[in-house]
C-alpha cells in the first residue's frame, strides 16, 4: 500500500497488478516524468517477465525474493538513477547495448547522427573505412556497421572501461568482425584516411554540468559530458582530426548542442571543412553537423 514518498513498501504476496500500481504511485509522486513507463520496465526485468505480462497475468503473488528485487530497483529509480543505468543496458537503433559507468546512456538524438550518415550512403555494400571518435557504447559505430555491411570500422575513446564495452556490443550484435577498438586522445594514435568519420564529442559548457538533470549529472561520466568553458572544446579537436584523415570527398558527421549550430559551422569552416547541412533532431533543434572535405 502507498502511504506518501517515504511510506510505500512492496512484500512477498502483493500481486504483480498491486506491485505495479504502487510502483507508479511512487515514482509520480517522487516527480518522475515517465512513472508508468518505469514501473513497467523496472517491474518486468525485476520479475524476468515481459511488460505484458502485468495486464494478462495481474493477479499472481509476488515470491519474497521477487518483492525485494523489485523494491531495491524503486528505490534506486526514486534517488533518480535512469532505468537504463539501473538495468545496465539501452537500446539504441533498435540494437541492446550494454553500459558501463565509463559510457554515456544513447539518446535518441544521436540516432539522427545514423539517419543523416546513411541518407548519403547510397550503396552500402561498397567497402568503406569508419572512424568513431569517442566510441563511448560503440553505439553510433555499431549501428552503422549493422546497416552498411561494407564497412569496417573503428571506435576510439580515452577511457579503456569505453572501449572494453563498444567491444562487447559489436560482439553481441554481430559486427565485431568488422570493428576494432584503441585507446586514444581522440585521433592521436590513428593514421590512413577514413570515408566516413562520427562523433558524439561532450558539448555542454563546464559551468552547465552541476545544473544538468540529476539522471545526467550524477549517473554520466563527467568527461563524456564536459565539452570546456564554452562546451565546444571538443568539437575543436573533432573537427582538427576530421579535417586530416577525411578521404577526398569524405563524411563527417557531428553531433552538437542545440544552441551550438553557428559557432560549429564557423569552426568547421575554419578547420577547412565544408558544412553541407545542420541535420535538427527528434525535436526539430540543430542537432548534428553534416562536413565534407
């Protein structure tokens, strides 16, 4: 029974409807913005059942074991850590991608990275070299060797936990035969030239960190995050990389702030690439940087 934010408690022999309407209660109350969402996937993978299985099968008892794993996820979702954290993997283009604490949680803006890279890819089949700077999940690397099987690729990242886990994911959807993985400062340790080049560098301002929402703030890796005083500090070094190992007529794609589409295409030209188009998200906000050589 739900009796206030602190109150509410979920035991052994509450049914699976009963546990699932508490656990919505809990997470609206708390101010959560997707609480029937949340209680549904925290509820089915604390149970091992398939979300429906709440609306066909809602009057089963919960087994001691059960309520515990469920009530430890609430409690984790109330201190606001994402469910995707909490169930340690998200989906991103239709693939399951595994997390580590080293990798940023994939968002759906950056799916428009894929989407805008693959407008222009007419015949997939032609092999192709793909750089990933800042592979982080290995999602963006992963889900374009999924859809150009031409290709070969590979994911660079500072972090080793990064890379450990961009490997793990192409494994497990099936490109690792056409992927590797190096631990770099962006671009430093690669040579040759790549015909398409991705990147989701951090871009948020160092002063806008603290103030992210606390899913962001507190559960992201800071160094995924922090893109300098001005949050185009990555860019810059994206942009340098981009502009040496593009292939002649060569794709970059980059993702960016919402509010970052001036400064981007004036650093991009700078660094001698051409700005072919600002691709706008989900939202319709300047979201990802569209360069050729």
């Amino acid at each position: 029974m739900v009796a206030g934010r602190a109150g509410w408690r979920i035991g052994a022999g509450s049914t699976r409807g009963r546990a699932l309407a508490t656990l919505r209660q809990a997470f609206a109350e708390a101010g959560l913005d997707t609480p029937a969402l949340d209680s549904r996937l925290l509820g089915a993978a604390a149970l091992g059942i398939e979300g429906s299985a709440f609306l066909t099968a809602p009057d089963l008892l919960l087994t001691g074991p059960e309520a515990e794993r469920l009530e430890a996820f609430a409690r984790r979702r109330i201190a606001r850590e994402p469910v995707a954290r909490i169930l340690g993997a998200a989906e991103f283009w239709g693939l399951l991608l595994r997390l580590s604490p080293e990798t940023l949680i994939p968002r759906p803006d950056t799916e428009t990275v894929v989407s805008a890279a693959l407008a222009r890819i007419p015949d997939r089949l032609r092999p192709r070299r793909v750089l990933d700077l800042g592979t982080g999940s290995g999602c963006l690397l992963v889900a374009l060797l999924h859809e150009i099987p031409g290709a070969f690729g590979i994911g660079i990242d500072r972090a080793e936990g990064a890379g450990r886990t961009a490997r793990s994911n192409a494994e497990a959807n099936g490109t690792l035969a056409r992927a590797a993985f190096a631990l770099s400062d962006w671009a430093a340790a690669i040579g040759g030239s790549f015909d398409l080049i991705v990147s989701n560098p951090p871009y948020i301002a160092s002063r806008e960190v603290a103030g992210l929402d606390p899913e962001v703030a507190r559960h992201d890796p800071a160094a995924a995050l922090d893109g300098g005083p001005d949050g185009l500090a990555a860019l810059r070094h994206v942009l340098a990389d981009a502009a040496l190992l593009l292939a002649p007529g060569g794709l970059a794609l980059v993702e960016i702030g919402f509010d970052q589409a001036e400064g981007g295409t004036a650093l991009s030209r700078a660094a001698g690439l051409a700005v072919e188009a600002v691709e706008r998200d989900l939202g319709g906000r300047p979201r990802v940087l569209v360069l050729r050589r």
